[in-house]
C-alpha cells in the first residue's frame, strides 16, 4: 500500500480510478473527476497537476495541496551507442534504483526496478553484491515507465531491474495492474513480464492474480548445480516452480518461459543441453537464452555466440521454442545494479 501515513500528500500513481474517487468524494467531487484524473495520469503521462486539463480549478488546487502525481525526477543518465539509456532515481530517503530504456524498432521496452538492491544473493547478479535496501512502493515502480523521457513511446514493460519481484508482491501487482488496466495505461498483460528466482506460493498466486508474462530464473536444470547460482533454490525447488508452470491454464498469447543465462564452462554443457530438453520438452515453455554479461567481479565468462545458437538450434528441433536474447547497453552498464553500485562505491 501507498505510505499514506508516512507522506505529507498522497501519491496518484497506482492508484485505480475507483481508488482516485474514494479519496476525492470527501472533497466534493465527482467519478467524472476521478476518471478524468485517471487519464492525466495514466494516458496523457501529464506529470504537473499544472498540465491537467478538463479538471475544475478549486480540484486543481485541492491536489496541490493534498496530493502527488508520483513523478519523480531521474537523478541521472547514460545512453548506449546502441541507444540504450540507464536511468537512475533515488528514493526521498536516498535509496538507489535504475531503470533501462531499450528502444529496438517498432518495440520500446522499459525494464524496471522492484527493489533497492535484492536479497536473493545470485551469483551472477550486481544487483545482490550492492545489498539490499528495501523494497519500492508501487508509485516508485511506475514512475519508472511514466517519468522517463519516452514514456509516450513505451510498448512493453519487463519486471527484471533490481530486486526480486515477487519479494515486493503487492507493489508490483498493484503496478502491474495500473500498466494494463483500462484506467491505467492500457498496455497488453502480454506485454508486460515479471521475471522471478520462483518464490512458489508467490509464484502460483502471481499466475492467478495477473495474466501477463512469468519468466522464472533457472540457469541450470539441476538443482543440486542451480544452489550455488541461485540460494532461493534452497526453499523455493525449481521443479515445484516448473510443475505449477506445466499445469496453468494460460489465456491466449500469454506466455511462461525460462531464462538461461549461459555461463562459458559451468553451464553450457551437452550434459545441460540434454537435461534442458527431458525437463521442457512438450510443455509449451519458452526458453530465452542469455549472455553472462560481466560484471568485473568475478571470473566468469559469457559462453559464445556459437554456443549459444546452438542451444537455440538444439532445443527448437526438440520442438521447444527458443530465443537468444541480444545483449544491449554494454558501455553504460545496463546489467541491473551495476550504476547504483558504481555510484555508492565513489560516494564512500
């Protein structure tokens, strides 16, 4: 839930138009009110109650007083040559997230933070090693799609910034219903995609709650293996994860897949290719294949491009779909938690 106590005025963002009502009847006004507010938010991405247009002037001057839009500025920014940009906010009380713009043709992609750091301790992930700090509220995830430059432009939304998703449940469900309800900014559940380590109860609860996108982070199909990348496993079996997967009744052109980030040695094996194929074949999971992207801290390598199309061939003729996923943003890091970690590190 928002801070309401916390905060002197009350954030609009993530908020349903039914919610915008609940607080403004006490005022006086309308549902009319509320809806328009609802499309100055969600659908004109009007950040200053200033801008709002078709509202009353005494409704104007009640949200100055009392309420929020939920903007906030970005404290910093770095484009890609491919024309990535980094984004980085910093919460009211200095806790740091980032945001990752990925333009690529007609597709415009934001990946965003949940959390401020992450707990979750994988072994490839920056975003663990620069600790954890707190989950965000939901007015902070959205302001991460709504408070960038080409927020217009947004096409798709994928939950796979800093921290773990499904450790901030609410937040992000009550975020991921404002990105695709009608009062909200309308986008398509199957354009929006939460990536998770697989934290079960969270995880079936996420599936029936929500009709878009799950990727779980599986890395190795052994468990014993899968422990040292990812700690989760110990309390959370992937194949508890894979099974609620197989069983979902998935409306049409929503999508469950795995993420497999290739790591050149300890991973990449026919051993985990064959594994791969007995544990996905014929289940309708996609598989999206990923460079290790380096983060200078360890002396792990990414497997190569050849090997990583040959995963892709190898799992498409055992009739499993597979992609390989393009690394973007490389001179700006834009693997997750790796500016925020940058940045502290000069700070101390």
């Amino acid at each position: 839930m928002h801070r309401f106590a916390q905060m002197e005025k009350i954030s609009l963002y993530g908020l349903s138009e039914n919610e915008i009502y609940v607080l403004l009847e006490p005022y006086g006004f309308s549902s009319a009110n509320a809806h328009e507010l609802a499309v100055n938010i969600y659908k004109r991405r009007y950040r200053s109650f200033d801008d709002f247009i078709k509202i009353p002037e005494r409704l104007r001057s009640v949200l100055k007083s009392d309420f929020c839009t939920g903007y906030s500025e970005f404290v910093d920014s770095y484009k890609s040559d491919d024309n990535t940009v980094k984004y980085l906010f910093r919460t009211d009380d200095g806790r740091q997230f980032e945001a990752v713009y990925i333009p690529d043709g007609k597709r415009h992609t934001v990946c965003v933070s949940t959390q401020s750091g992450c707990r979750m301790g994988c072994m490839f992930c920056v975003s663990g090693s620069f600790g954890f700090h707190g989950n965000l509220e939901v007015s902070e995830i959205l302001n991460q799609v709504l408070g960038i430059p080409p927020s217009e432009l947004i096409t798709h939304v994928v939950f796979m910034g800093m921290g773990e998703p499904l450790d901030n449940f609410e937040n992000v469900v009550r975020a991921v219903k404002a990105l695709t309800a009608q009062w909200g900014m309308a986008l398509s559940p199957v354009h929006v995609t939460v990536s998770t380590v697989g934290i079960k109860d969270a995880f079936s609860s996420f599936l029936l709650q929500s009709d878009c996108n799950l990727t779980l982070s599986l890395h190795s199909p052994f468990p014993d293996e899968r422990l040292q990348f990812i700690p989760a496993e110990k309390r959370n079996p992937f194949n508890d994860v894979l099974a609620e997967m197989k069983r979902a009744i998935l409306r049409k052109g929503r999508r469950l897949s795995v993420a497999y980030i290739m790591i050149e040695g300890l991973n990449d094996t026919e051993r985990h290719l064959n594994e791969l194929i007995v544990l996905l074949k014929d289940t309708g999971i996609r598989v999206n294949l990923l460079p290790y992207h380096s983060a200078g801290n360890n002396n792990l390598m990414p497997s190569s491009a050849e090997k990583l199309h040959y995963f892709k061939h190898s799992l498409v003729i055992a009739g499993i779909s597979a992609s390989v996923r393009k690394s973007r943003g490389e001179d700006i890091a834009a693997a997750c938690g790796l500016l925020a970690a940058r940045l502290a590190g000069r700070r101390c």
